[in-house]
C-alpha cells in the first residue's frame, strides 16, 4: 500500500469562485481521461467553459445547479450524474457546500439501464 496526499488548488479560471480541486493522478493507459474531486462553497461557481473533453459530474454531496448553452438552470444534488459532451458550454453553482466527482475523458461512458435520464425541462426522471 502507498498513501499520498492529493495535490490541492484554487480554482479561478472561467471566472470561478469559491472552488477547490483535489486532482487524482491520470491513468497510464488511458491519457485521455482525468478524475478529479471538486469542492465549490456555497455561492461559489465554477464559471462558463466548454467541455474540452466529455465529462461526467457526480454530484457526492451537497445540491446546486447547472447549465448547458443558454438552457435554464437544472437543480442538482447528491447522486446526480451530469454528463457534458466536448464542446458544450457550461456551469456550475453551488446553493449549498457542493462536492462532485469529476471525469474528463474522450472514451465513451457505458450508461446501461441503471442509468435513468432525467427530464431536463421537467427536473424528474423520464419513464
């Protein structure tokens, strides 16, 4: 076994605030994919960017909101997945102490049936 302590920093870039990242080491095998832990304080954002590669954003704890383009705000919260594909704009407000899961990668994400999509319109779950 070997323990480490993450490495920590200060998020401002896209005009973010209130965030800091605990960044998790890239995997050899797959260079194109990064995990990383988000911490954004109640207020904080992390500001409009778009996705320079797919990413998935497992909302751990706390609740918040999101936004692609110029859609409206969608609530979140602990055990919300929000996957943005390359390209899209997005953001990320924090309503409450928001803590997430964020993987960047360009493979594909194999979303089987336990995987429910939600309405984004509606707030719910479809079927």
């Amino acid at each position: 076994m070997r323990i480490y302590d993450l490495p920590v920093r200060s998020l401002d870039a896209f005009d973010s605030h209130g965030v800091l990242m605990d960044f998790l080491p890239p995997v050899a095998d797959a260079r194109a994919t990064s995990v990383s832990v988000a911490r954004v304080s109640a207020g904080g954002t992390l500001g409009r960017h778009p996705a320079v590669r797919r990413q998935a954003f497992a909302v751990v704890a706390g609740t918040g909101e999101v936004q692609v383009d110029e859609d409206p705000r969608v609530p979140v919260g602990a055990g919300t997945l929000v996957v943005w594909e390359t390209g899209e704009t997005h953001q990320t407000w924090a309503t409450t102490d928001l803590l997430a899961v964020v993987v960047e990668t360009t493979g594909d994400l194999a979303l089987g049936d336990q995987f429910v999509e939600r309405d984004r319109a509606a707030g719910g779950s479809e079927g």
